[in-house]
C-alpha cells in the first residue's frame, strides 16, 4: 500500500519517483508512464481536470539528474483527453541551452 500524503489543504497531491511509482499520494488513483518524461496520473472523480490547476516541483531524492525541471500540461495531450487525467512532463538540461526530456522525480499539489 502506498503511503498516505499529508496535505491537509490539497484536493490532491504526490511525490512520484522517476520510475513512475507513487511515494505518498493523496486522491490519486493511479499512474501511467507512456513515453520519457511524461507522467499521467489519474484523479478521484471528485476533481474536474477542466477547472483544476496544479503546481509541479522536481524532486531531487527520486530523480536521476541533477539539474532537472517539471511542468503540469494543462491540455494533457500526451495522456487520456477525458477521465480526470493530469499530465506531468520532466526535463534534464542538455547544457546546450537546450531540455532535454527524461524521467525525473517530482511532486504535484493541486489546491
């Protein structure tokens, strides 16, 4: 059983490691992984993915880069377009000015 997250003011919340695996969660369902650096997880059906907004950070402990970014893609075009889904894309800097996508660590709070 997955650890529960304590986020007492968050509809929603996860550590994710780079493996795709939740660390603590709170009102996750699950969590899929179907390409580098891209992470769909999915909601309780109490949370409307048309009207949610959600802030991302790395992590550092379950990541494999150093210098790493994550973003939320509101139009979560990489994952399932209807069904409470919430998309997370990871980036390693290339150090060519460039990011490059890679599976990282990060957590998600949705107020």
């Amino acid at each position: 059983m997955i650890p529960a997250a304590s986020a007492p003011n968050a509809r929603a919340a996860a550590l994710v490691a780079s493996d795709a695996t939740f660390v603590r969660q709170k009102r996750f369902l699950k969590i899929n992984h179907p390409d580098t650096g891209v992470y769909c997880l999915k909601l309780e059906s109490r949370i409307n993915e048309d009207t949610l907004v959600a802030s991302v950070t790395p992590e550092y402990i379950y990541s494999a880069h150093i210098n790493i970014s994550a973003q939320w893609y509101s139009a979560h075009a990489g994952c399932p377009l209807k069904g409470n889904w919430v998309e997370v894309l990871t980036f390693v800097d290339g150090q060519s000015g460039t990011w490059i996508p890679a599976d990282e660590g990060f957590a998600i709070v949705i107020p």
